[in-house]
C-alpha cells in the first residue's frame, strides 16, 4: 500500500493487532484514527471480549459519532477478532498495525513481512505525516518525567504542545488537528524501545531526541543487554547529522554510542561539571550551568527544584537541555522547573494515614527504580514494600540486599517473579504473598507503625491481577482513599 498520503487509507484493509485494556493507548487511539479515515479495520487481540470490554466500547462509541460526524466519507465497522489471531488478518490486508507490546518476532508479525504487507505502528503514521519537527525520549528510567517536563517548559510558549506516546496517549489522536495548525506546533513523545523499532528505516529523524540512561530491563523481550541497548539507540539512527543529540554524561555506555550517531550536534547533561569541549547542563554545586561553544551561564539553582530525588535532577537536566535547543526561554524553563511535581504513579506521595505514610510508585517497574524510591524514602528499617508481578527476565540481587537495609517488610504479588524476589530478599525482611491489592494493602497496614511508609513500588512488569501498571496505580490509591475516609 502507498502510505504517501493519508487518503489512501480509505477502504484500506488493516489489522489492528493489540488492542489492549488501556482505552486511552496505543490500540484504541490507532484503531479510532484509522476508522475516522475509512480503514475497513479488524482488531484482533489474544484477549478476550470481557477483558477488553473497555476498549470494545470506547472504539464503538467513536464509530457511532464519526459515522454522523464524516458524511463525506465511508466509514466501516470495525470487525473484532479476539481470543486468537488468524493467519489471513496478517497476509491478506493492506497494512498491519502493532500495538508497542507485541514483540517484533510474533509470527504473525513476520507472516506479514513474508507478504510484502507493510507493518506499522501509531508513532510510525505519526512520523510519516506529522507536518512540525518531533521531540522524543527514551530510556530505561526517566523518560516519563523527562517527556512530561519537556512538554511543560515549550507550553509556556506553545500552549497547545502535545505530549504523547509510551506516556499513555496515542499522538494519532493530535494528527488530524495539527494538520489544520495555522503554524508549527511542538510535538513531545515518549518513545519505548518497541516503538523505536517501529521508525527504523522510516527516513525521517526527531529533531531533538535524549536517550536518558540504560539499564538492565526488558530481558524477557531482548536475548541481551546489548540488543537491549540497541533498540534504545534507533532513537538516533534516522536523524540527519544538524538534528540534536542528548545523551547522559555519567554513564560510560552513553558516549559508546554517541561515537555511532549520525548527529553531528551531540550534548550532554551530567550531574557534575562536564570535561572542556563537551556541550551541555550540569550540576556544579546549588547551580544549573549550560556550556554551549565555550560560553558558560547558570539558569538554575538546585534548590528551587521542585522534584526531589538524584534521578529527578537528572530528568530536569536533560528536559532542560533540550527545551533550550527548542527554543524555550531561561525564564520559562526556570518556572517549569520551580511547579511542576511529578507524574501520577512515579514515587508519588499520596499522603498519611495514622501517621503512616503512603508512596504510589507504580511505574517502578525495575529493580533499580524501586532502588532509587528505597533511597529517597528509606531511613533503614521503616519502609514496607508492595513488590512484584511479571518477570522480564532481570536480576534481583542488589535490590535484594537494599530491601534487608531499608524494609521492615514485603509483600510480594504472586506471579513470575516472585520466587527470584523473595531468593533475592532471604533473611533481610519478612515476606508475605499475596493475590490482589486489597489483600497487599490490608497485609503493609497490619504491619505499620508510626513513622512507616508504605510504598507499591513493583520492580516488575505488571501480572493477570491487573489490567497494567496503571490499573496497579488506581488500585493502590483506592485503598489509600477507603483507609483516609475510614
């Protein structure tokens, strides 16, 4: 199929595959832009109707409303294939559509290749016909907050920047007004490494793209670290050599793989002073300080941060490294810095009980970000930790030996992982399993006394108990609401 323009997808047959139970993601956002303009689509998921049921009806409402809304075009039903996949959804249709977690390896996925159907993903149709220049982050941890932040300091000067992507908003929902943008509109995304394969030989490069850090992760989906790595590193491939490059200056692995890049303009952010000839932000005391072509200037002090923590300096560093390159003013970028709180579900305070406090951490999805929430909220001894869920392959040593230092006890969700976790643990602290979050809650606040934190902080992908990491984070914080009201 010619995906030069976006007219062509009219009567298009295209396979969704992977809707997915988040009705704000990746597969509902897709499935509703191509619907508006006039794929024949099937949606196929190997979950079933009950457990989509969410998406099921949010993706038939919006049929319901273009169906009036667009007279001057057909558009189709969609056709739900769900519980299974089938073999001629992926070699008799136009075009393949995969969601972020269906690896690139489905056989389905490569069916599709074998036939010459093009594959594609939301940020790939983004990419192919977004009119205004992209900025995107990616990493093992940060890049949410990075992401978020970014876009706060270019809304100071472009109220209607849109922020997206792995952030839990498919940017396909933007296109079709940015098209209609009287002038260029700034454009942030969050990119995992699922999606960045998705751009791979696409030919068109974000014009600012930071690669935050890389850590161990994901080794369910990658056989290596280093294929790992590679992944994160597409974010670069497809650049030109005058688009921006930002890497993080404080790991050795960063300035590897900026030696590969085809940018020519490649900066750095570092929490100490950077070596002469690097440009870039670091930290030198209570100070800020961008070095760009020997000119030095401090347009932040680290005490007004409103983000506590190494990992959030580190996050405002590079978000505002790149807002300079977009443009943004010290002003704006300063008073970014000085409001903005955080993300829902990242090491969020949500506040006490009893004096015992409660701490959402819900995208902690690896060991060392469930480190980096020990660190700031551990005072030896007085924190019980909510952990656990679906296994990616990582291992759990070093947060084993940090949990004996920092936790009086841990509840474990059931699922893959929970046997490395409580090897990892041993004697360090008592351990309890549970199957719900009610019951984890219920177990921490048995176990608190004054003073405790109680903090979900998974260090793993979530499991069957709930639909994500989101619905994870909702969980919690209803529990925390039913004991503040009680």
């Amino acid at each position: 199929m010619d995906l030069s323009s976006i007219k062509n997808f009219q009567d298009a047959a295209v396979t969704v595959m992977g809707l997915g139970r988040y009705k704000k993601g990746s597969g509902v956002g897709t499935a509703k832009w191509l619907m508006r303009h006039g794929a024949q689509l099937i949606i196929t998921d190997l979950k079933d109707k009950d457990e989509l049921c969410e998406a099921v009806d949010e993706i038939m409402d919006a049929y319901t409303e273009y169906r009036s809304a667009f007279k001057d075009r057909d558009i189709y039903q969609p056709v739900f294939v769900l519980g299974k996949h089938d073999v001629e959804h992926f070699t008799d249709v136009d075009v393949v559509v995969q969601n972020p977690d269906v690896a690139r390896e489905s056989e389905f996925v490569q069916l599709a290749r074998e036939q010459g159907v093009s594959v594609e993903s939301d940020i790939s149709l983004f990419f192919r016909f977004c009119p205004f220049p992209i900025y995107t982050v990616t990493g093992t941890r940060g890049k949410s907050t990075t992401t978020a932040l970014l876009g706060e300091m270019l809304k100071r000067q472009h109220p209607g920047t849109v922020i997206a992507g792995n952030i839990t908003h498919s940017p396909l929902e933007d296109l079709d007004q940015l098209l209609e943008a009287a002038a260029p509109v700034p454009i942030v995304l969050e990119l995992s490494s699922w999606l960045l394969e998705s751009l791979e030989g696409l030919g068109r490069g974000p014009a600012i793209a930071i690669l935050t850090n890389a850590h161990k992760d994901h080794l369910d989906r990658y056989d290596s670290f280093e294929h790992y790595v590679r992944a994160k590193e597409l974010i670069f491939q497809e650049q030109t050599s005058e688009q921006v490059a930002i890497f993080n200056a404080d790991q050795e692995i960063m300035h590897d793989i900026a030696g590969r890049v085809p940018s020519k303009r490649v900066q750095w952010f570092s929490s100490r002073a950077l070596p002469e000839g690097m440009n870039g932000v670091y930290r030198e005391g209570d100070a800020f300080v961008r070095r760009m072509d020997g000119v030095v200037a401090t347009f932040m002090h680290v005490h007004d941060l409103k983000l506590e923590g190494e990992h959030n300096l580190m996050n405002a560093l590079a978000a505002s490294l790149a807002a300079h390159e977009a443009g943004v003013s010290d002003e704006d970028i300063h008073a970014t810095l000085k409001a903005f709180t955080g993300l829902p579900g990242r090491q969020e305070i949500l506040g006490e009980v009893e004096g015992v406090l409660f701490v959402n951490d819900t995208t902690g999805t690896s060991p060392e970000g469930v480190m980096a929430a020990l660190k700031r909220f551990g005072k030896g001894g007085n924190i019980l930790l909510i952990c656990g869920g679906s296994s990616k392959g990582l291992g759990f040593s070093e947060l084993g030996k940090m949990i004996g230092e920092q936790c009086k006890f841990v509840v474990v969700f059931e699922g893959t992982a929970a046997d490395d976790l409580e090897r990892a643990i041993g004697e360090g602290a008592p351990t309890v399993r549970v199957d719900s979050m009610a019951a984890a809650v219920k177990a921490a606040v048995e176990n608190a006394a004054l003073g405790d934190v109680i903090l979900l902080s998974p260090g793993t992908s979530s499991f069957d108990i709930f639909k994500n990491e989101f619905d994870r984070g909702d969980q919690f914080n209803a529990e925390f609401q039913k004991r503040q009201k009680a």
